[in-house]
C-alpha cells in the first residue's frame, strides 16, 4: 500500500559522456578484431549517449604484449578511419595493464605509462588470487604521481568489502564494469558491484567494451535502478 511514498525514485541525471575502458581497437587484443567491427562498436557506444571514449587495449606479458608506440599508432589510424566516415566521436586511448612482474619492474623502472586524465592509471590483476605486489605497485605508483584505477573490483574472486576497503585506503580509485549489474558474468560478481555502489566507493563507471553482445548489456544496464544509483555518485567521468 502506498508503496509510491517508499520506493526509490528513478532519478532524472544526465547520462555518462565518457566512457574509460573498452577494446576498440582493431586486432591488438581480444575486443574488436578488424575496423569494421571497432566502428560497430563505436557506433554502439555513441547510440548510448558516449561523447568521448578513453580505450583501453589490454598490455599483458603473456598474451598481449601491446606498449605504447603501438596502442598510439593504431589511435591515428583509427582517428583516420572516423574521419573517412565522418563520425563525430572524440577517442583518446590508454591502456589496461595486468599487473605482472613485467609492469611491476616496469613501475620500478619508472615507465612510462599510458595514463589518462589526471595521470589514472588503469589496471586489472589476477582473477582468482590477489597479486604478491599489488600492495607495493599501489604504493610505488603513488609515489610517482600516479592514481591507480583497479578495473572491475566486482569481478575478483579474492575481492570482498573488507579488502576493496583497504585498497581505497590506500588512494585506489575503483572502476565498476556497469555490464555487472544486468547480472552479465555472476549473480555474485552482481551483488558485490551493488554493494560497492551501496557504500559509493565507485569513482568511474566502464563499458570494459570486447564486442557487441556486450554493448547491448550495456544498453540494458543502464537501465537499471543500481546504474542510476551509480549515476548520482561524484563520478570521475564526468571531468574527463
Ligand atoms: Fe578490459
């Protein structure tokens, strides 16, 4: 009875313009594999009210061994292509470091790094087991100017809210996928992502973007009452 008076009211905010995280461009990772498909993709990011898309190839040791020249030349390459086509988007693009020995010696050696923003470093780990360095990397990466961005903290099998707060207290800026919260991988990965939201430790939304089948998830996503509430968060997309 009366339920109009209690229930959450959908709020009315202006949707995201930025989105941080995606596999766009063609054939270096395990998202778009030709251009055809990158533009696809992009085409759907725009449909959902993307303005500008900070993308994000994987640069992993053991499969994907991007670096920077190589994420830069393809953006150009890119950049040209939406020209030829006349589509109206602003693309920057960065990267998605897995944390390794290699980028922890890498960090060490002090870089560089593609960053975006206000020097964000986004990074992803592990997904069963929390990495021996990652309490280090955080600390060494701070200490050079660097914020960290941990990709996806609902999706770690070793991630709970003791430990995500830990890491915010240590300066760590967290990254929800919001494909979490139409239940895309788990319903537990989904309730860790409604809990983060819950307690407003998230500081970026991503699309984290491979493929179509995502994009639509993405579309039902931002339909939801969690998405909404997300919304309302001080978000660091929003200054980008
Ligand atoms: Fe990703």
């Amino acid at each position: 009875m009366f339920s109009f008076l209690t229930s959450p009211k959908k709020e009315k905010l202006p949707p995201l313009h930025c989105d941080i995280h995606s596999h766009l461009l063609a054939g270096i990772d395990d998202g778009a594999p030709n251009w055809e498909n990158s533009l696809e993709l992009i085409h759907a990011l725009t449909k959902l009210g993307f303005k500008k898309i900070i993308t994000t190839p994987h640069i992993k040791h053991d499969t994907y061994r991007n670096d920077a020249q190589g994420i830069l030349s393809k953006l150009q390459e890119l950049r040209k292509i939406l020209d030829e086509h006349k589509i109206d988007i602003e693309i920057e693009a960065a990267a998605e470091y897995y944390l390794d020995e290699v980028i922890y010696d890498q960090l060490i050696a002090k870089g560089p790094f593609l960053t975006f923003g206000k020097n964000y470093l986004l990074i992803e780990t592990n997904f069963l087991s929390e990495p021996y360095q990652l309490k280090d990397f955080i600390f060494h990466a701070a200490t050079q100017g660097y914020q960290v961005v941990l990709a996806h903290p609902e999706r770690y099998a070793y991630m709970n809210m003791s430990k995500a707060e830990d890491l915010k207290n240590r300066g760590v800026l967290f990254q929800l996928n919001s494909i979490s919260l139409c239940e895309y991988y788990s319903k537990s990965i989904q309730k860790l992502a409604h809990q983060l939201i819950d307690k407003g430790w998230i500081n970026f939304l991503g699309s984290d973007c491979h493929n179509l089948q995502q994009a639509e998830a993405l579309g039902v996503s931002m339909d939801l009452k969690y998405y909404h509430k997300a919304l309302a968060l001080p978000l660091l997309n929003n200054a980008l």
